[in-house]
C-alpha cells in the first residue's frame, strides 16, 4: 500500500480540485442556467432571441473549445483570467449553464399553463409569477434531468487538466507516468475519487427527487 | 359606501365593467363579434350559450388572460393597459375562478389564500392569514388550511379558489365555468357560495349552463351564440319568454332533457 501513502497527498489536492470545479461551476451555471430560463420563457422577444443565441452557441460548441478560448483567445482581446482555475469555473459554468436552461425550460412547459394564469389573475407581474409559482414547481419536475446534467459536468471537469489545472485527471496523467508499474492501481485511485464524487449525487438527487414531489 | 375618496368619485359614477366594440380573432375564427356589455356595480351578469359561443373567451378578455384586436375593455373607469405592472395591479381588483380551480400546487390551501395579499397587497403575513382563515371559514373549509390543493375534493378546491380571489378583496369577480369540471354532487356546494356572495352585493359576471343559478342570482343574463351577444335581459323574461330563435332553440335542448 506503498503507493496510495506515498501519494496521499497528491491525490487529495487533486480530489478537492476536482471537486471545488465542480461544486463552484455547479452553482455558477445554475444561477445562469435560470436565468436564461426565464429569459427564454418572457413575453419580451430580445430577451428570448438572447437566450436562445446563448443557448444554441454553448450547446453546440465543443468544451475543449470553449477552453481554449477563454484560457488563449481571450488573451487577444487583452483579457485573461486570473488564474488557470478561474477560466475552467469559467469555460465549464458557461458551458453547462446552457444545459441547465434547457432542462428548466422542459419543466417550465410541464408546469399547466393554469397556474401562471392563476397568478396573473391575483395581480402578480411576470417576475413574479415565474418565481413564487412556476419555478418552484419547474425545479421539481426536473430534479433527474438535472441531476443528469449535474453528473456530466462532475466528470466534465477532466478536461481542465488539459488547460494545467492540478485536478484528478491530471493526477492520472502524473501519477501514470510515474509508476508505470502499477497502472491499475493508479487508475482505480483516481476512478475512486470520481465515484466519489458521483456515485453519492446519484443518491442525493433520488432523495431530493422524492422529497419535492408535489402531488397532482 | 357613504364616505368615497375623492379619486373614486368619478369612477363610481359609471358601470364597473364596460366592453365597447370588442372583436377578437384566433386566426381566421372570429371568436368575439362586436361586443358591447356594460356591468353595474353590484350587478350579477350570467353568460350563458352553447359551447364555442365565446363567453369563456368573453370572460377571460376582461382581465386581459386573452388579449382583444379590436375594441375597449375598461374597469371602473380604467382602460384595460398593456401586459405589464400597470396590468397586474388592475387584475389584482379583478377576482378570477376557473374551471380548473388552478390552485397552486405546490402550495398549502392557506398558502394559496394569503399569497395574494402578501405578494401584490404587500399585507403582514399575520393579517393575510387571519383574513385566508376568516375566509377559508366562510367558503366551509377551514379545516382543511394545511392540506395540499390535490388532497381536496373538487368541490372544496374550487370553494379554496372562490377564497383566494375573495382575499385580494376584488371589485368585480369573473367566474369561468365554475361548476362545470366538478361532479353533481358538489356543484351545489359552489353554487351556495356565489350565491350568497351575489346577496351580498359582489359585482359578479358569471359564465355558467347552471340555469337554477342564473334564475336565482342573476340581475341578468346574457346570451352568446357565435361570438355575439343575441340576447340580454332579466332571468324571468330569459327563461320564460326568449326573443331569439337560437335562444329558443338553446333553452328547449337545455331545460328539457
């Protein structure tokens, strides 16, 4: 067991990057991912057309690409973040955000339009309606697609090893080169910390799927 | 009603509700034809027609959740605006009971009543539920505060949503086929409610095939066919003596069956 004390240390730092990646951009693209949502839903049609652009260029652009953007092409424009962590929370919120809209806008639709009619019947004015009545019923509805979206970006973050971020997949690349010997070890070690991460997600969006369930 | 603030004095003056010209379109089918209705204060309007006449389209389009191409549509002396606040706090004078009852789901049955007030009439949410109780009292289902809307009947969710439209202390209610997604055994128990609310002087325009309830609390009644209003006149010579063949036609299928 050699292998795992001697580096403990190495593995936990990476572990916790990987994790902090994920947690930081989680709540990042959620925030962003609502807010497009609710872009996307007004009855002001820039608003929409601007979500929808948005939408469509995230989702459709490779992550790798959106990377390398925002660690080098942004640097053309005299813009750089200030560190190689930052620009992954960057590259992987914007990214996932655009995931997050779609998964809250099928909710939206789910919601019958009756309930929004029902508010803004009582005098409550779009933002109103969208956060007291159809939001909240909205994030219910879609607290396993969510959780879809919240395990690939879990795993997602691997690609910031690329871009000279210290996390688990970067620990793979170092550790495998230093102990070529004993390759399954070191490949069980970081898969262990990825489950780590995902395995109790899976469990946690189960619970909160029951917990919130409203009944119709 | 003896001390009015001097703004109100103006608008207490003309009817409540007043439709000038309406006309409405979903795409080629011209759903509301040149509609001109007036409502009194205190006055209990039925509309009554055969389905696709447009009286639902009629009654949503007074608090504007259909929007109209053509015409005027103001409330106690206000023009109807564009979607926006100036909207939300008209509708919120405007109480709204559905046919689905739209209560809010993920709502308690108290929590839908003091919404309303706390939300658009920024009332403590103290004052709000003493009302909600007071009102969830009346409409007979206090006791059921705590419950979620789905664990109702549907003759106490509707009663609930009569409550919730009650709380914002409207000036007109609209109600939009009340009775008709309710089973018969509970459509007597909403109707007791508006009834007594008729008594008791609420403005009401009320779009209904109860014939009973349109005898008992209706001032008058309005009747649609074809997106236009045929016929409008008391209950007693409605029913007994209709002027319009189509409304001879309606009441023989309806009142003899």
């Amino acid at each position: 067991m050699d292998f795992l004390s001697d580096n403990i240390d190495l593995l936990w730092g990476a572990f916790l990057t990987t994790l902090s990646l994920a947690v930081v951009s989680g709540l990042c693209a959620l925030v962003l991912g609502t807010v497009l949502a609710g872009m996307r839903v007004s009855p002001v049609p820039p608003l929409r057309g601007l979500a929808t652009f948005y939408v469509e260029v995230f989702r459709n652009t490779p992550l790798t690409v959106v990377f390398f953007f925002l660690v080098f092409g942004i640097v053309q424009i005299d813009l750089q973040f200030p560190s190689r962590f930052a620009a992954a929370v960057a590259a992987l919120s914007l990214y996932t955000a655009a995931f997050v809209c779609e998964a809250l806008r099928s909710g939206i639709n789910a919601v019958p339009p009756g309930q929004a009619e029902a508010a803004r019947a009582l005098g409550l004015d779009f933002g109103q309606t969208l956060r007291t009545i159809v939001l909240p019923q909205a994030f219910r509805t879609v607290v396993p697609p969510l959780g879809n979206v919240w395990i690939a970006l879990a795993k997602n973050t691997s690609i910031a090893a690329g871009f000279a971020v210290a996390d688990l997949t970067a620990a793979l690349q170092r550790l495998s080169n230093a102990n070529a010997d004993r390759l399954l070890l070191v490949f069980a070690a970081i898969v262990a910390g990825y489950l780590a991460i995902t395995l109790p997600s899976a469990w946690a969006i189960r619970v909160i799927e029951k917990r919130v369930a409203i009944i119709r | 009603m003896t001390s009015l603030a001097k703004g109100e004095t103006r608008a207490a003056g003309g009817p409540l509700v007043r439709l000038t010209g309406v006309n409405k379109w979903f795409g080629d089918l011209h759903v509301l034809q040149d509609i001109d209705l007036s409502v009194e204060r205190g006055e209990v309007v039925v509309v009554i027609g055969p389905s696709g006449s447009g009286k639902s389209t009629l009654c949503r389009a007074i608090n504007r959740l259909e929007s109209i191409q053509q015409g005027e549509i103001s409330i106690d002396g206000e023009r109807l605006p564009e979607e926006g606040k100036a909207l939300a706090r008209l509708r919120s004078d405007v109480g709204m009971v559905f046919q689905s009852f739209n209560l809010f789901a993920h709502k308690t049955i108290l929590e839908n009543v003091t919404l309303g007030p706390t939300r658009v009439r920024r009332k403590s949410k103290a004052d709000a539920e003493r009302r909600a109780r007071e009102l969830l009292e009346r409409v007979g289902v206090a006791a059921q505060a705590d419950k979620y809307p789905a664990q109702l009947s549907g003759g106490q969710q509707q009663r609930v949503a009569i409550a919730r439209a009650l709380a914002m202390e409207p000036k007109v209610m609209l109600f939009d086929e009340p009775t008709s997604a309710l089973d018969p055994e509970m459509i007597n128990e909403v109707l007791d409610v508006m009834t007594s609310l008729a008594r008791e002087g609420m403005t009401m325009i009320v779009v209904t095939h109860e014939m009973g309830f349109a005898r008992r609390a209706a001032n008058r009644v309005v009747f649609m066919d074809g997106g236009r209003v045929v016929e409008s006149s008391d209950p007693e010579s409605f029913f007994t003596n209709p002027q319009s063949d189509r409304a001879k036609d309606f009441l023989s299928k309806i009142l003899n069956h």
